[in-house]
C-alpha cells in the first residue's frame, strides 16, 4: 500500500522559552537535606566549597512545576522532526533509526555514571567495550589500528591530516610535500581540513561518468602531494571503479590515501577502504552504526589507519595486556592528544550494541538494503516529468544518488529548495539540496536501510504530487511550507551572525541594546 501524508501537521505550539515559565517559588524537586549528624562531622555543605568557587548571587534558573517542565519539553518534541517521525533522506548523512536496545545499553548505569577520572581499574568493563569495538572497526575498514577519540567525521578528518603532516615531515619531505588533492565532489569539510592541518588544496574534476577523473589526477600529482582525500562511493553515490589505480597513483608519487567514511553505510561487509588501498580511513560512527546525529552532535568519527601510521595515533591508547585493560600515555610519535577523555563513549557504546546485534550478516545486509532502496527510489523519480538523473542516468547508484532539478526550475522556475520546502508539508524531512556543486539544482537522496517500501512509495507519491502542482500553481510550491510549526524563513538572515541568538545571555543583552 502506498503511504502518502498530505494532511501532515506538525505541532505548532507558541512555546516561550523556559526561562519565561513558571513563577518565584513553584520548585520541581527539593534535593534532600544531609543528614544532622553528617553536618555535626562535617560542617555545612556550603563550607566545604572553595571560597572562589562560591557565587555571590543564585544563579537564574526558572522556577516550574514538574508539570510545567514536561509539558514545556513534550511540548518541543512535538514541534521536532526526527528518524522516529518518518523518512529523513538527508543526503551523504545516513539519518538512519537508532533501534532502542541500543539507548538502552547506553544508559545503563555502568556507562550513564562512569566518571572520566576514575580510576581505569574501576571501569575495566567500559575499557573492554571501546577495545573490543576499536578491533571490530579496524576488521570493518581494514585497517591496521584504530583511534575512538575523534568526536566527528570532521574531526576525524582533521587528525588524519594531521597523521599525513607527521608522517611527511617524519620523512624529511613535509617542507616540499605541502599539496591534498580533493575532487570536486568532495564534502566541503574535506579541503576545510586539508587548509586548518596547512595543506594547499588542489581541485581536480570529475570525468563524465561522475568518478575522479584519472588523467587529471595524473596531471595534479607531483613531488609536492601530500595526499589525496577520497569517499568511494563518491557523493553521487557512483563507486569509484578505479580506485586500484588511483591508488598506485597517489603511492608511486610518495603521497597518502585518506578515505572519508561518510559513505561506509554503502559498503559494510562488501568491500573495505584498507583493501582498496586507502592509508587512513574515519568512520562516521553516528551515521553508519545507528546514531542519529541531527542538530550538530552527538558525533564520533574515529579514524583507522595502516600499520606504518600507527605510531601517529594520539594518546591515550587503550591496550589489554592479557590481564586488564590499560591506558597507554607512551607514545611519543602521537601527532596530538586531539580530545579530553576517551571520545564520546556513548556514542560509541551505542555502535558496539548495534554491532553486535547485527553481527557480520547483519551489518553486510544493511549495506545490500540501503543500495536496494537507494537504487529503487533513484527508478521512480528518475520517472517524474521534470527531473533528470547526471553522470549517467543508467548506471546503478550505491546508498545515495543525486538528481537535477533544472528541468522543473527552466520550465516553472520552481527550485529544488522549493520543492525541499514542500515536501515538510507532506510529512518528509527534506533531502540534501545544491549538493554536490557541480550538479545544477541538486537533489540529494539517501533513504537508508531503516525504511521500508511503504515510506519509499510515499516519499515518491509526494515528489510526484509536487512536481505536478509546481506546473499547476507554481506560487503555491514557491511559498511553502504551511504546515509546519515554523513557516518560511529567510535562510541567510537566520543564518547571520547578527541574526542568531544561541543563548538566554544574548537574548537579553540583545534585549538592553534594543532597549538603550
């Protein structure tokens, strides 16, 4: 049965921020009272705070109900999107379900009160998880050893430039070795962390057919390449069949091959970036493992690398040396410690629960299921009067594809961010849009192994109802959504640095120097 939602509503409450609730005195909970004789021991609570860490004034914090305080945040979800809602198509991010066995071992009291200064003797069982499921990664890429503490794709990507910088410079070559190549198709983080680890970036173009295109490689790379930064799948969601001989390139000319984990999902028990030859790989854990990662974080990007890299990894190390588990400061080739702690270890406990629910069966039909359903959405759009499919319209896609919206836009001058914005009406978070560049109004589809044929019918149904009212009432498409709890909004306003308010601080302060 096909599922289509055109009466979706989505909540819409005006609700004030929590600050403007409540009023002086209502109390949620009153935290109990030490016993008298452990004030008669120790004196009042309050004196045994240092005296710099003592405020002179309470700070401002709302004064609700407990009533009050559930309704207010019932209250947001209402107005939130989320995989737990429908179908989130986003694009080269793998929204996918987060299954609740997996929130569930993460919030067990072992990892929910696990403090990160306790005594590693003390969390033997945590440090067993992270290195059980560090071996696991490295079994998945194909990589010699792997780092948890990166907190995100990005800065995975940062550390691995930085591991290629360490190990050019450990050579003697980092002053004439200064290039990253990145193709045209890359995600935008990937020169942005080439240019913070000092690298130029070189561009090279991709051929017809949407992959890398070799003879420009061969032209780009000299004695000054670093590296080349690659995801295979590319981000129109084209495997990279040369990927043998783009690394024999990158390696006969002394540089490094950096794999951005982004597109993992696709190739999970199928094909590993180690045995493609790929140096160093960062696996976006809260994309491909289950963790859904709207709203900037959680994230965990930790990065793999080949054996000879290894001594790059930063510190700490988590080893087991037969008996116990350990944390190994002892490595002085470690590039840096690039994060507090040992990473966000709920995310990644997150990944162990989902790992090993699947098993090795599991994770390989994840990927076989994403491709099906990426493949079987890419046929009914690619039907619709008014898209186009580029680079190849007959070639399979992996885990994501990209379409043009530029048929609809030259006939109605409907662009694909107006149909992104019409399809929230019709109960779909809307795909990735104008990325990659180098297609022309791009469309941007992953619809993940997460949903079934029903969802994939109904996003499609919806795309189709748009695409024929965008040629009926173009100003209708122009000026949604209308259902949602916010309406249209102009995206570079709220997006100015002067137009964001990211706290109640510069709210009111905002609010003296209206006043003033």
């Amino acid at each position: 049965m096909v599922v289509s939602q055109p009466s979706f509503r989505q909540a819409r409450w005006d609700e004030p921020i929590i600050f403007e609730l409540g009023a002086p005195g209502r109390r949620g909970h009153i935290p109990p009272r030490p016993e008298p004789e452990v004030v008669e021991a120790v004196g009042p609570i309050e004196d045994l705070l240092p005296e710099e860490l003592v405020r002179k004034e309470p700070p401002r914090l709302p004064e609700m109900s407990e009533p009050e305080v559930v309704r207010h945040f019932v209250r947001l979800s209402q107005m939130n999107y989320c995989p737990d809602v429908g179908l989130y198509p986003l694009g080269s991010c793998t929204m996918k379900y987060n299954p609740k066995i997996c929130d569930l071992v993460a919030s067990t009291d072992q990892v929910r009160w696990a403090h990160p200064y306790q005594d590693e003797r003390t969390v033997q069982g945590l440090l067993a998880i992270l290195y059980e499921l560090k071996k696991w990664l490295a079994e998945i890429t194909g990589t010699h050893e792997v780092s948890l503490l990166p907190a995100a794709g990005a800065h995975g990507e940062f550390l691995g430039c930085l591991i290629i910088r360490a190990y050019h410079k450990r050579k003697g070559q980092l002053v004439e070795r200064r290039e990253m190549i990145v193709p045209d198709s890359a995600h935008g983080t990937n020169p942005a962390s080439a240019a913070m680890a000092g690298f130029k970036v070189i561009t090279i173009p991709s051929g017809p057919d949407g992959c890398v295109d070799v003879e420009a490689l061969k032209a780009a790379v000299s004695k000054r390449t670093a590296g080349l930064m690659l995801t295979n799948p590319n981000t129109l969601g084209i495997f990279e069949s040369k990927i043998k001989e783009i690394a024999e390139i990158i390696h006969d000319a002394g540089g490094l091959l950096y794999y951005d984990g982004a597109n993992l999902n696709a190739i999970l028990g199928k094909s590993r970036p180690g045995d493609m030859g790929f140096d160093i790989v960062h696996i976006n854990i809260h994309k491909t493992f289950g963790t859904p990662h709207g709203g900037g974080g959680p994230g965990s990007g930790p990065i793999g690398v080949v054996e000879e890299l290894e001594p790059f990894l930063p510190v700490p190390r988590i080893e087991y040396d037969g008996e116990r588990y350990c944390l190994n400061w002892d490595k002085p080739l470690a590039v840096a410690k690039i994060r507090a702690f040992l990473g966000n270890v709920a995310v990644l406990v997150r990944a162990y629960a989902y790992i090993l629910a699947l098993g090795p069966e599991g994770l390989k039909e994840a990927a076989e299921v994403s491709v099906l359903n990426s493949n079987y959405l890419l046929k009914k759009l690619a039907s619709l009067e008014g898209i186009e499919v580029p680079y190849g319209p007959d070639r399979p896609r992996k885990h994501e594809f990209v379409v043009s919206l530029k048929p609809l836009e030259r006939s109605t001058g409907v662009r694909a961010l107006n149909v992104a914005k019409r399809l929230l009406d019709h109960g779909y978070h809307a795909p990735t849009i104008y990325f990659p560049p180098i297609v022309d109004e791009a469309f941007m589809v992953e619809p993940t192994e997460s949903f079934g044929v029903e969802d994939l019918d109904g996003f499609a149904e919806a795309m189709r109802a748009i695409l024929e009212e965008a040629r009926a009432e173009p100003e209708k498409v122009l000026k949604a959504p209308y259902n949602t709890a916010v309406g249209r909004v102009d995206e570079v306003r709220a997006s100015h640095p002067k137009t964001m308010v990211l706290s109640w601080r510069m709210l009111k302060e905002r609010e003296g120097l209206s006043r003033a």
